[in-house]
C-alpha cells in the first residue's frame, strides 16, 4: 500500500491515506477507544480517526468511553485539541458498556482492561505505552496520533483487500 501524493504533515494533523487499490473501502470500521476517565487518551485517539475518516470519505467510525468517565473533559485536552482544529467543548465522557461495544470492529486500550469483561469476543489492541496526556498534551498527541494513523491505514487496507475479494480481484 502506498500513501499517495499527500504525506503526514509535520504536526501530525490529517493528511490524505489513498491505497493502490479498490479504493475507496465501503465496508464499516467501528473502532472503540477505551481509557480509564473516557476524556483524554481515547477522546484524542477518536476524534482524530473520525477526522481522517471524514476527510477520506470512509465509512469508518470511532467512539471513546471509560470505566471510570471525567464529568468533563479537562481544560488541557479542550486547549490541545482546540490547537489541532478539533472542537470537544461540547462532549461529556460516557461510562463503557456492553451495548456501546457491541458494534464495534476493535477495541483499542489505553491501559485499561474494562472492554475485555464487556466484549469478550472482540479483538483487543492495547496501546498502553501512551505517555500521560496530563504531563505534556503534544508529546501523547503525537504518540496518539501516530497510532492512530497507522491503525486508519491497516483498516483501509484491510477492507480494500475485502472489497477485492468480495469482488474476486
């Protein structure tokens, strides 16, 4: 798979994912963030796939929740977002649930084992070497954001792949 004419810019914000083939993908990637307060690492990590997704045209979809949710998010993450052109001033962290993973394609962890008891029989990827959002937004923006890019473009890859089979290419 190839990326295209388009890179990564130098501050991580999306840029264009264009596979050589059976571009692009149409089936649905449901992918569930989980961390501990639901209002951070996973906020982060989803609201920049849904960007890419929507900035690629995919049918590709991303929550976040937590076992323990944040009533809101923290001052640090509404900023650093906000300095990356992504608007969360109006979410609330939600509680983790069964019925809110019962969609989803895969589950990515941030150190936090709570979608495991709830969705037994879902893949599992755990990213928990994720530095603290708290002790510096930019160093776990890019950590996060890397991830996610290269989670976005295996997906893609993936379902392309799907399509070919399914179209016998």
């Amino acid at each position: 798979m190839s990326c295209g004419s388009a890179s990564c810019s130098a501050d991580h914000t999306p840029a264009a994912f264009a596979p050589d083939f059976a571009w692009p993908p149409t089936a649905t990637q449901k992918v569930a963030f989980v961390c501990l307060h639901g209002s951070a690492k996973s906020l982060i990590a989803a609201a920049y796939f849904n960007g890419l997704a929507r900035q690629h045209g995919l049918d590709f979809a991303a929550t976040t929740s937590g076992p323990e949710p944040d009533s809101e998010v923290p001052p640090n993450v509404i900023e650093g977002l906000r300095s990356h052109a992504i608007d969360v001033g109006g979410y609330r962290p939600t509680m983790i649930s069964a019925a809110g993973l019962a969609d989803a394609d895969l589950i990515v962890s941030f150190a936090c084992d709570a979608g495991m008891p709830l969705a037994p029989a879902k893949p599992v990827e755990r990213w928990d070497e994720c530095p603290a959002v708290s002790d510096d937004f930019e160093t776990a923006w890019l950590f996060i954001t890397q991830r996610v890019e290269r989670l976005f473009r295996r997906l893609a890859q993936e379902t392309a792949m799907a399509n070919c089979a399914e179209q016998g290419q």
